[in-house]
C-alpha cells in the first residue's frame, strides 16, 4: 500500500507528463501534469489511445517507434508534437520503455524542442569558436594547445603574427614548439614542461630563448595550464608565449643608465665629501685669524669694519660646509651600520637636557607614551631625528607653550612612531612636494635654515624607515615614523 501511495504522490508532484500505456495504446494512467502541459486533466486522457492526442504529421514516426520498442528495442528517446486542449501544438521529448511482462509502456515526456535545444548548443558553441578567435587575435601572445591524447599541438593565430611561422606548414606535432627552442635552453625547457604533466601540479611558467622564422633570436616568457582527467592524469596543456625581446632591452638599458647615474651620483658625493673636510681647516683658521683681528683696537674705524664684514662672512661659509657635512652624512647609509638596542626614554631624556633653555622658556612640555621603548636601532641616528624634530615644535611654537606627544606602537615586523605637537603647522596644499627638500623655510616670519626636516628623512631612511606627515596652517603637525625593529 505505502509504494502505491508513494508512486501517486509522484504522479501529482511531477512537473513532467508521467504516463503508462497498454498494449493496445491507450492510456492507463496520467500524471497530473498532464493538465499543465496540455490542457488535459488526466482523467480525461486515462482510457483514450494516444493517437487522439498526437500532431497528425507525427502520428506516423509515433507509430513507427512504438513497433521498434515492442519488438526489437524496449527503450527509445523521440520527439513527438501533441495537441494542446486549446488546439495549439505542444512538442515533447518522451522518454519511453516497454515491459514485457506488464504489457505496459512506462513514459516521461518533458516539454521543450530538442531541434531547438540543439541548435542553441551548436550556436553556442561556434560563438564561444568565434570569441576564440578573436581573443587569438587581439592578444600579444601566441596562444597554443597541446593534446597529450592524441599527440597535436595547436598554435594559434599569434604564432604566425608574431613568430612568423605559416600555420598552415607546420608539423601539427610537439615538434613544431620544440624546434624552435634555442639549443642551450631546449633539454631544459622541455624536461621542465614534461615533469609538470607528469607530477600533479597545473601551472607552469618559464622564460627562455626562441628562434623566430626569420632567423632571430626573441626572448620569451611561456606559461601553460595542465588539465588533468579524474585519476590525475594530464591529458591537455594549454598556455600562452609572450615575446619578451623589448622589454628585457628596454630592462637592460634601464639598468645600466641606473647603474651610470648611480656612479656619478657617488663620485660626486665624494667630491662633494672631499670639499667640505678640506675647505673646513682653513675656513676655520681663517675665522680664528678674523676673530684676533676684532680684538685688536689699534685699528682705524674703516679696517674694523672690514674685519667685522670678513669674520661675518667667514662665519656663514662655515656654517655652509658644517650644512653640507651634515647632509653628506645623512645620505651616506653605512654598509656597516650596526643596529644596537636603544631605550627612546633616555634619548628624548637627553634632548630634554640639551634643549633645556629653550624648552623652559617656552613652557614645552614632552611626553612619551606606548612601548616598546627599548628597541634595535641605531642610536645616533635616532638623537637626531628626535633633536630635529622638538627644535622645530619649540621653534615654530603658537603663542601657547609647546605640547609634544610622542607615541610608540609595535607592528609584527615595525615600530611605528607618531609624534605630534600642537605648533604653528604647514601648509601641505602648497608645500607638500618641498616638506623634506634642503633649504625649503614654510615661515618667513622665524628664522631657519630649511634643514631640520630634510635631515630627519635623510636619517630615517638611512634606518630603513619611511615617514609620513599630517599638517593644516596653526593646527600643528603630525609624523609618522615607521622603522624596523630586527630581533
């Protein structure tokens, strides 16, 4: 009883046309999809033969397949129009079996036009052909497909375009990929892409030299997917060969104009180098010979003023070798810079101390907060970012007295530094590009030389570091300083 119950719940959910004919072709039994697909309820079809419901041009191929299923196949797929109830034409794909034993034919018939599904797939496939070609032709590349089943390999229209070869003369075969491999690089190449079909890894990549048709050489980079059937095995590689040739010339070019900036640009940092320490002993004895000059009062009004004019002279020459010394050692990054533990305490601690007029005449006041606070680093380096950068505060203060905060967070692999005050700021809509350049003063109404900040990215980056900056004009200034911390 529960299989009958079960096979009628069936019949009534079904949305395809479940239906069982006799021996003498009528129907037994109909689902109730039957009045969905064609009008009928299914008490109306269960005793009628099927031939009342058929297309009249199909009646015959209907007829037709039934003697086929009866006498020699007792299971067949086929097409066949009925008529709707309200006269149109309903074409169905029955799926059909014949028991021999029931005398019955067991049929699910679903709606829809198998001619037309056909030629949707046909359609769709020769777009997707069509989108292929074109993809071979727009690209760069010289798209391939080798089938390890049947032993062809495909070049696509790029191969001809860029490589130079006819398709249509060659082989067809690996060899046509192999041949053209430069012989230093071919054993190599080759073995490199059978291993990959024969491991169980799909992606392969490889740079290597490729002779063109005309005899030339091209650089190439090739890379391929392999398709693999469901035991593992590879059966199918595709992939794509880019001619490389004018970038790695364009690479090299590059390298060696880097590589003749990078030595002018040495040679004159030791010019550079040179000059400052030599000028500076005798600009020094000169300033010492001036400064004995001044003292001497038996001189008239004329020549003292003259002697004034050359120690003041003397005095600003100085100060511009001292300047040049200092950016000369900020840009040379030792190769033998040793990183050392510094605790950030003592050395804000001891800029305190160095800066201790000027921070208690204006009232400053420094904190610093977070951790860790020991880090590895080098300590030079650090005294004279943080030096340069509380002078600035102090220096470009508001009327208000100098608030210095300065806050260290650890990431996984940086320490991260932010130190904000609440100075005058910098416009950085008009002086974002010249923030960190020498000799660049953001307020003509204080006294600077432009250097501070230049020299404080010259020594963070000497550290490895990178530094950001926040401003807006009287709202002061934020920094971000990210540095390294090596364990």
């Amino acid at each position: 009883m529960p299989d009958v119950m079960d096979l009628n719940k069936l019949l009534k959910l079904s949305v395809d046309l479940i239906c069982t004919v006799d021996n003498e072709d009528r129907f037994v039994e109909v689902s109730a999809a039957s009045y969905s697909i064609l009008g009928y309820l299914p008490s109306e079809m269960c005793g009628k033969r099927y031939h009342d419901f058929v297309y009249p041009e199909d009646l015959g191929v209907a007829e037709q397949a039934v003697t086929t299923l009866i006498t020699r196949r007792p299971e067949t797929q086929i097409q066949i129009r009925y008529l709707h109830k309200n006269g149109g034409v309903v074409p169905l794909l029955w799926c059909v079996q014949w028991d021999k034993d029931d005398q019955l034919m067991y049929c699910i018939a679903r709606s829809g036009n198998i001619t037309e599904q056909t030629e949707s797939m046909r359609s769709s496939l020769e777009e997707s052909n069509k989108r292929y070609q074109y993809v071979t032709k727009a690209t760069s590349d010289a798209i391939w497909d080798w089938n390890l089943n049947e032993g062809t390999f495909y070049w696509g229209e790029g191969f001809e375009t860029i490589f130079g070869y006819n398709r249509k003369e060659l082989s067809g075969k690996i060899s046509s990929w192999t041949d053209h491999i430069d012989p230093e690089d071919r054993e190599y190449i080759i073995s490199s892409k059978v291993d990959i079909c024969l491991g169980q890894q799909t992606n392969w990549k490889q740079e290597y030299r490729y002779r063109k048709a005309d005899g030339t050489i091209a650089d190439v980079v090739d890379r391929g997917f392999v398709i693999r059937d469901d035991s593992g095995r590879a059966i199918r590689m595709v992939g794509a060969m880019h001619d490389i040739t004018e970038r790695k010339k364009n690479l090299y070019e590059m390298q060696q104009v880097t590589s003749n900036l990078f030595a002018q640009n040495r040679e004159l940092h030791e010019f550079a180098y040179i000059v400052s320490h030599n000028l500076r002993a005798p600009v020094a004895n000169i300033k010492g010979i001036a400064g004995l000059m001044l003292m001497e009062t038996d001189v008239s009004e004329t020549m003292s003023s003259y002697t004034a004019n050359l120690f003041s002279s003397i005095t600003k020459l100085d100060e511009v070798i001292i300047d040049l010394s200092k950016i000369l050692n900020s840009k040379n990054r030792l190769v033998d810079l040793k990183h050392e533990t510094v605790d950030l305490r003592n050395i804000i601690h001891n800029i305190k101390i160095d800066l201790n007029d000027n921070i208690e005449q204006s009232n400053a006041q420094i904190n610093i907060t977070g951790a860790p606070f020991i880090i590895n680093s080098y300590k030079a380096y650090l005294n004279s970012i943080f030096f340069n950068l509380i002078s600035n505060s102090i220096r470009y203060k508001l009327e208000i007295p100098p608030l210095i905060e300065i806050v260290v967070d650890k990431t996984e692999h940086d320490v991260s530094i932010t130190y904000s005050d609440n100075s005058r700021g910098i416009d950085l809509t008009r002086y974002k590009d010249d923030i960190f350049k020498p000799y660049k003063a953001f307020h003509s109404t204080i006294k600077g030389k432009g250097l501070g900040l230049f020299l404080v990215k010259s020594y963070v980056e000497a550290l490895g570091g990178s530094i950001d900056v926040v401003s807006e004009p009287d709202r002061g200034i934020v920094y971000t300083i990210y540095l390294p911390n090596p364990e």
